[in-house]
C-alpha cells in the first residue's frame, strides 16, 4: 500500500491498494496489520496491547512497535495509559456515524476527481469490480451458515476494493490520507448488522456502485461526487435506523 495514491508509472490500476500509514518501512506495516485486525474484530475493545508480544509477534525490537502504536492513537484506533499501556479503543455508535458524514464527503469528492483523471481502461476496471461485487451481494443473500460468513468477507473485500479503487485514481494524497484515517476511525465492519434488518440493502449498494460507474463513464464528475456522497449517506442513514431498532 502506498500514501501516494498510484500513479500510472508504477502500476495503477489493480484497485487493491488503500494508502499506507505515514510511517517508515516495517513501522508502516505493523500499523497497518494492527488496524486490519482491530476493523475486523480480532482485537477487541479494551484488550491490551502489549510491546514485548507484538515484537515477538512481527519479529522486530520494540522501536517500530512504539511507533506504529503511537500512530494507531493518533488515528484514534488505541489509547494509552501510563499506568495501563496500550489497548485498543472502543468507538461509540455517534463516532460511528459521524464518521460516516466525514467519509460521505470525501468519497464523494474521490469520485469526482476519479471522473476527470480516470481513462477507458480505468473505467472497465471500475465495471468489473462493481460487476464482481453485485455477484458477491447475491451469493451473501442466498448463502447460510459458515458459506454466508465467507460470502460476507468477500463482500466487503470487494467493496474495498471498489472504494480504494476510486481513491487511486482521484490521484490526491492528502484525500487519501484524510479518508483512510477517517474509515480507520472504527474498528469494525457493521454492514452486516443492517443487512440482516433491511434485506434490500445490498441490492441498493450494488445500484449505487453501477450509477456512479455510469456518471463516471459519462464524464459527469459533479453528478459521480453527489452519487458517492449519497452511497455513503445511505449507508449510514441504515446504520442510524439499525441503532434504534436495537442493533449490537
């Protein structure tokens, strides 16, 4: 992963890169492996975050350690302790959300800048990761048991992707920061909670994802920013309506 944001000349164009912490080398990488498993529920709220076990873990001194942990607290994602250490922080059903308007807003301007910059190629690229992520959406909806738990992560595995994708090709780096931060802000993936109260809700994403695709394609850069902007804030006006109808 790369803050930058890729560039033509060193392999734009996979879709699989969400930019990288702002820290040197291994550092970089420990924050990142981290964050992955704090967002996907390995680390739980409140749980330790031990030095010595993470140097053990990744096989380095504690130096990058310390620094990749000081940069999960600035991120919000870890809190420290003098008397306590490290531990992974718990986030509030509001910071959830108002996070979902900070990353309405820069998602929809990553799509409008992704409209101007993006080439023909590009946009086939966008088609077949949207086209892969609605096939994704049904097997989730037909599948039960441990194949559903399968069909979820690869759907949210695509649907990064999609998202990543656009935020390359905005070519911005502070964008890119400014989002990964922003997405890093809470430590798991609760799509699926509204998913099981409003069924539709993968068929409107998949719809959603196919329009922005469409003002992409047609060069409308202000109407691909408001369509992404309305993604966001729809998922996160389901989100709002799964909290009040009592979702964990």
């Amino acid at each position: 992963m790369t803050i930058a944001g890729s560039t033509r000349s060193n392999g734009r164009g996979n879709g699989q890169a969400p930019p990288r912490l702002v820290l040197p080398g291994r550092s970089s990488e420990i924050a990142d492996a981290l964050a992955r498993e704090i967002l996907q529920g390995e680390r739980k709220a409140g749980s330790p975050l031990r030095q010595e076990a993470l140097a053990e873990q990744f096989d380095v001194s504690r130096t990058p350690i310390r620094e990749a942990l000081a940069r999960l607290v600035a991120l919000g994602l870890v809190t420290f302790q003098p008397n306590a250490g490290f531990r992974v922080r718990g986030i509030s059903r509001d910071e959830y959300l108002d996070a979902l308007v900070i990353r309405s807003r820069l998602e929809g301007l990553a799509a409008e800048r992704a409209t101007i910059r993006a080439t023909t190629g590009e946009l086939r690229q966008v088609a077949k990761i949207s086209d892969a992520l609605e096939a994704a959406g049904r097997r989730v909806v037909s599948a039960t048991g441990s194949r559903r738990l399968s069909a979820q992560k690869k759907w949210s595995r695509g649907n990064e992707e999609f998202h990543n994708f656009l935020v390359e090709l905005a070519e911005c780096p502070p964008l890119a920061v400014a989002l990964w931060s922003t997405v890093r802000a809470y430590p798991r993936d609760v799509t699926w909670l509204a998913a099981e109260r409003f069924p539709n809700l993968l068929d409107e994403y998949a719809a959603d994802h196919r329009a922005i695709h469409q003002a992409m394609v047609s060069c409308d850069a202000k109407l691909a920013r408001t369509l992404a902007t309305r993604h966001v804030d729809r998922a996160r006006e389901y989100l709002g309506r799964t909290f009040a109808l009592g979702g964990q």
